[in-house]
C-alpha cells in the first residue's frame, strides 16, 4: 500500500508539474497581437478654411527620397516616354500604349505587343499616378521606377533584352548625354537612370483643375445641374461609389472584387494572401478618355460600367466572394445619365504634356489621335464660373410649405441658417457648402418637419459641408439613407428622427469631430445610427430601435457612446474594425450609462455585414482595441449581454480579406447590470456547441479584462483587473489554443 501511495504521489506531482510547466511556457509565449498600422485613415481628409468640404488634401506622392523630381529630369522622361529607341525594335515607345490623347491608355481591350500579341488585361491609365502605392491591376509593384522595368524587358511589349546595351545606345546619342547630365549631374549613368527620369515625368501628370474641383473650391457653378446630381448619387449610400474611389483621387490603394467574369486571378496571382479575382481600385480622373473599362476591357462605355454595378457586378453573374459594397442598386435612366455626367466632369487635361514632334533618337513619335471623348467631355462640362456675388452678412433663409429646401440651399451662403418650416417635402436636399445650419420649424403641437422620399428618394440629405448642424427633422421612406455626412468636420446631429430610411438613419462617414445626440432612428435594415471610419465621435441621449443594429461604430477612432436607450433591434451596439476600408482602425471607444435591452428582433438585413448579426445580442466588441464598457443596463437579450470576439473566431471573413488586425485587445468590461440574458442564443452560436453567457469572449487578444459581479461567463472564467500579466498571457494563450479547436 505505501508503494502504491507513494506512486500515486509521484504522478500527482509530476502532473503538477506538468501543469505548472504548461502555465511557465504559456505565460512566456508571446500572444498573438496584432500590428499597429502604418496610418490609421480614420476621420476627415477636407481642408480648412474652405466653402465647401468637398475640397481635400491630396495624399503624399510615391516619389522615393533618392529620386526628387526635377524638371531635368521630367523633361528627359518626357523624351524618353515617347522615343522608340526604348524598344528592342526601335518602333514601339512608352506612348504608343499609354496615348496622351487616349487619357494614356490605348483605346483598346486588351494591350497589343510590337508582334501583334494580345495581353492578359487593359492598359491602365497614368493621371496622377504619382499618388498610387500600388501598381498594375494586381499591384505587384510600389515603386514607379521598378515598373518602368516591366514593360521594357516584356518580351511581348518593348522586348528590351539587354538594359545595358539600351543604356550605351541612349548615352551614344550626344542630345541624350546632355540631358543624362543634366538630370543626373555627377552620376555614373546606367539602365536605372532611365527608369528614374520616367518615373519622374509620369509624377507630373497631375489633374487638379476639373470641373469638380473648381465646384469643390466653392464656384457652384462649375457643375450643371444633371453633375451635381450625378455627384450626390455618386456618394449616396445608394451607389456607394465613393466607398472605393474617394475624393480627391477618386482612387484606393485597396483591392476589391466587383466580380467582372473570367478566371483572372488578380491579386491572389501575386500575393499569397490576395483574394481571388481582387484588382486594385483604379483612379477616375480623366476616366471619360480612357475607355474601354475594367481590367480586360469588357465595358465600352461608362454608361455600362454603371449599368454592370446597378445589376451587382459579379452577383448577377454567380460570383459569390463579390465586394461588400458592390450589392447592386436601382436607377432611373435620368440618374444614369447624371451619374455619367458626373464622371465626365472629371476631365482635365491642363497639365498635358506637349508631345514632342521630333525625339533625339531621330525615330518617328507617336501620331495624334482624335479622341471623341474630348469633344463629349466639352458637351457635357459647359458649367461656368460662378457670378460675383455682393458680399453679405450671415442670414437666415426660410422655407414654407410646399416650397423647397433645395432651392434655399442653393441661394445660401456659409454662415447661414436655412429654417424649415412644419410640412411634407418629397425630396432629396444636396449641402456641398460649409458653415451651414439646417433647422426645421415644429408646429404648434411640436411636430418637427417631414422629408419623405415615398419609398423612391435613395436618402434625404447629402451632405459634404464642414461646420454643419442639422436638427429638428425628420426622416421617412427613403430607400439608403436618412442623412449621409460625408468626408467632413465638425459636424452635429440634434433632435431628428429616421424612420424606414433602408441601410442607415444617420451616416456619418470619414469625419472628423461628431455630435449625434437626441436622435431617434427606427425601421432600418442595417445601423440605425452609424458612424463609420470617423474621429473623435459622440453618440449620447438617443434611441434606437427596430432596427438590425441600432448604433454601430465601425472602424471608428475615439468614440463615446453613453445614455442612449437601445432596444427591439438584433444587435443592440456595435464597435467594429471591418477589412478592406480606408481606415484601419477601431479603438478606444468608450461604451457607459447606456440601457440595452431586449434586441432580439429577427435580422432582416437583405446582404452585406450586418446579415450576420446574431439575434439577441446586446453589446459586441469585434477586433476592436481599448473599448471601455462599463456601468450599462444589460437585459433580456437572448444571446448574450457582451461579446468580444475576435474577425477570425466568427468565421465570417476569408483570411485572405484580412488587412486590418483582426484580434481585440486591451478592452475592459467591467461594472455593467446583467438580467435575464443568454436565454435563447442565436443558432449560430448553438451550432457552435458553446454556451451562451452574459459575458462572452472567444479567448483571442491581448490584455482584455473583465470584472463583472454576478455575471455569467462564457468561458467560466474570464481574466480580470486583479489578474497578474503573466497570468492574464497564460490563460489567454491556453485559452485562444482550446477555443480554436473548439471553433
């Protein structure tokens, strides 16, 4: 018996061991954490002083610090982008693919090597360029002097197969060592210097000076009335097209699938964790000349790249990972036409380049070609420079019924105050300019004014002005939006109302400096209150409710989200970091006195994120980083009062989608009420095989906290306040090991 104890013994304390081992080695492992981004792209990129908040800052160009352009230097890259001698044939130059007159494209489908060989896309065009950090469709290089490359040794393009012999030739023509000498002074010449003097001309081919640009510099006139229109459908959350092209390149850096047939794989042909069929978001200024469109050049018109959008892209032709913001919408042939009328207002060619008529190689340059896109883009640009008006003090404008808010917003100057007065106004109101107050006038028996959209209008108000207030209105029947804010700062929302409004009640987008408070938002198939991909946000004393979500917070910095009431919806608050949007960050959200209760409305968002809501969530937390959640009201949701989960323990997101850091970490939980929650979860975390909880947390992430009394916990224990480091790194990383096996 004392042999057999003592062996007991033994094994207990090697287990102990064992077990104290597996607790050294997980509190010593580093845990899974995410990168910080190089730039987070949250909140307003407008400009201040301006009249209009659609004027923004242009981006840093990708001109590399040992290679400042110099106009030597462009002006050697200008003759060399156009003479001949660059191809192995002496026939082909940089010009014949990239046409001056053709926007620098081509003209055609598919590029055509000197041999008549057909490539696998279409030639991208090269307006400002320099803004771009990713290059050709699949974006395989960053760098315009190592593009340069490419095209030149392609055996199916320039079919340059000796760099150094070219190198000779160039500097054996005296006109050419001239111009190497004095771009370069001092510098030993070689093949590089011929890529750099092309990158450095390609970094003047700059557009700044359309149409748009002179609207969004404050001359209103510079639109017509069918482009201004075509502007607001532009950046409605109907179309949603200034997701992917925002101003002011009208490009990202991001690459997307639309869905356009084919087997090209794009980005994942280049990059192990590319998406299948993802290309890189082209730029759109200048688009008018350049077509046809797409990356294998299938659309001839703009006309159809909209018609191929409206439709859903790839969703119409069975593409199932096709882009979130790429759902498909309905358009009237008007707003088609405005639509396109817009995009022709894109067109500058102030900045072109002279084409030389004689190069030093002696070779023939590129003929002139007649593009009759120039001729439409002067048809449809015949807005004209705004009339001198007299200077005048702030003032207040009145609107009364059965007259319209549009009008008044367009007689108004920055600084004054356009008063609604109680009535019905079917329309859509476009606010481009800054300083504005938009207030409506309650009636007798306190009623606030009514913008109703009859279930047609795509949103009620499109707003891009800095300093803009908006109260006492409300909002009904519009099919995306109630209100859209976009790109902008310093903005408020007071005292409206959202009802039936489609994907959102309140959107504000990229803005810098938001007040939303006294709102009340219901009947909306996504977020009834939304701030997305903003700065510095407060939502407070507001309700939401019969919605999918009611307030949601995405990619959001700095936000505060305190005394509002939130019930009747499938997730009651959201704080999310999303992939594969301009910012790339979600953090130190504040979550406090807030009553969340009941969301357990059934989910009938038709498509995109917010399909995937659990029913019966209070409070969810996704891959968002230093929330505090503390001293709320949490009850009677029937899957659970707080989850904090990380993007890849949803299973929702293909790994590949995946440019942002997926994991949460730092939150607190901590002194919130629980009651009657986790009583019936949603299927999706039944099937799941997990218990529901109050408090739920899928073990990814570092440093989160919970300490909530009274609570239960999924798992049973959650680290807290009180818990060391090491331990906290311990369990978590045990924790993450045994919740992946579980998931």
């Amino acid at each position: 018996m004392s042999t057999l104890l003592k062996w007991l013994a033994r094994l207990l304390g090697g287990l102990a061991l064992l077990l104290v081992g597996i607790v050294i080695v997980a509190a010593v492992a580093p845990p899974a954490v995410d990168a910080a981004p190089a730039a987070h792209g949250a909140g307003a990129s407008s400009v201040e002083p301006s009249t209009s908040g659609l004027l923004r800052a242009f981006p840093a160009t990708n001109e590399p610090a040992d290679n400042p352009t110099t106009p030597q230097k462009a002006e050697l890259g200008r003759l060399l982008f156009f003479d001949p001698v660059l191809s192995g044939s002496d026939d082909v130059s940089c010009a014949h693919c990239h046409h001056p007159d053709l926007g620098f494209g081509d003209g055609r489908s598919h590029a055509v090597g000197p041999g008549g060989a057909e490539l696998a896309r279409n030639t991208p065009g090269l307006w400002n360029v320099a803004y771009a950090q990713n290059l050709f469709w699949d974006g395989r290089l960053q760098s315009l002097e190592a593009q340069a490359e490419v095209p030149l040794t392609h055996p199916d393009e320039m079919g340059v197969d000796d760099t150094a012999a070219l190198t000779a030739e160039l500097l054996a023509i005296p006109a050419y060592a001239d111009l190497f000498a004095a771009a370069f002074p001092g510098e030993t010449i070689d093949f590089a210097h011929v890529e750099r003097a092309l990158a450095a001309f390609q970094r003047t081919l700059l557009t700044a000076d359309s149409p748009f640009d002179r609207y969004a510099a404050g001359d209103f006139e510079a639109l017509t009335a069918a482009q201004r229109r075509g502007l607001a459908l532009f950046r409605s959350g109907a179309t949603r097209c200034f997701e992917c092209h925002a101003a002011p390149t009208f490009a990202t850096d991001g690459f997307r699938v639309v869905g356009v047939p084919g087997d090209d794989p794009g980005r994942a042909g280049v990059s192990d964790d590319g998406l299948d069929g993802a290309f890189k978001v082209p730029a759109l200024r200048n688009v008018a000349l350049t077509a046809p469109y797409m990356h294998d050049g299938s659309l001839a018109t703009l006309a159809d790249v909209v018609d191929f959008y409206a439709e859903g892209g790839g969703l119409a032709h069975g593409r199932e990972n096709v882009d979130v913001f790429v759902q498909g919408f309905s358009l009237t042939a008007q707003e088609r036409d405005d639509l396109v009328a817009f995009l022709y207002a894109l067109t500058d060619e102030s900045q072109l380049p002279e084409v030389p008529t004689a190069v030093p190689s002696g070779l023939p340059v590129v003929a002139r070609l007649e593009n009759p896109e120039r001729a439409a883009a002067a048809a449809h640009n015949v807005g004209g420079p705004a009339a001198a008006g007299e200077a005048r003090a702030a003032t207040t404008i009145r609107v009364q019924p059965g007259a319209s808010i549009q009008a008044a917003v367009d007689e108004a100057q920055p600084g004054d105050t356009i008063e609604v007065a109680y009535g019905i106004y079917h329309e859509r109101v476009i606010i481009d300019i800054s300083d504005l107050t938009l207030v409506g006038v309650p009636n007798a028996a306190g009623e606030w004014p009514i913008l109703d959209g009859e279930g047609v209008l795509a949103d009620g108000v499109v707003a891009s002005g800095n300093n803009f207030s908006i109260g006492r209105l409300q909002f009904k029947n519009y099919t995306d939006n109630g209100v859209i804010v976009e790109g902008v700062r310093n903005v408020h929302f007071y005292d409206l109302y959202a009802e039936n409004t489609g994907t959102y009640g309140i959107y504000p987008v990229r803005s810098t400096d938001v007040l939303i408070e006294r709102v009340e938002a219901t009947g909306v198939d996504d977020a009834g209150i939304y701030a997305g991909q903003c700065e510095n946000v407060v939502v407070r004393d507001s309700v939401a409710h019969g919605n999918v979500l009611g307030i949601e917070l995405e990619n959001t910095l700095n936000g505060e989200v305190y005394n509002n009431h939130v019930y009747d919806n499938t997730l009651g608050i959201l704080i999310v970091l999303l992939p594969q949007l301009t910012s790339k960050v979600s953090a130190n959200t504040q979550v406090y006195d807030n009553l969340v209760e009941d969301n357990n409305h059934q989910n009938f968002s038709p498509s995109g994120f917010a399909r995937l809501a659990p029913v019966g969530t209070g409070i969810l937390l996704l891959a968002t980083d230093n929330a505090d959640v503390t001293n709320n009201v949490i009850r009677d949701n029937k899957t659970t009062g707080v989850a904090v989960f990380s993007l890849t323990g949803t299973g929702f997101f293909d790994v590949n989608e995946l440019d942002v850091g997926p994991l949460p970490e730092g939150n607190r939980v901590h002194g919130n009420t629980y009651e009657n929650n986790a009583t019936d979860p949603d299927p999706l975390v039944a099937e799941l095989g997990i218990p529901a909880a109050d408090v739920m947390w899928d073990g990814s992430g570092t440093d989160n906290r919970f300490n909530e009394e009274g609570a239960s916990y999924f798992p049973n224990v959650l680290p807290g306040e009180g818990w060391p480091g090491f331990l906290r790194r311990a369990y978590g990383n045990v924790l993450t090991f045994l919740v992946g096996q579980l998931l």
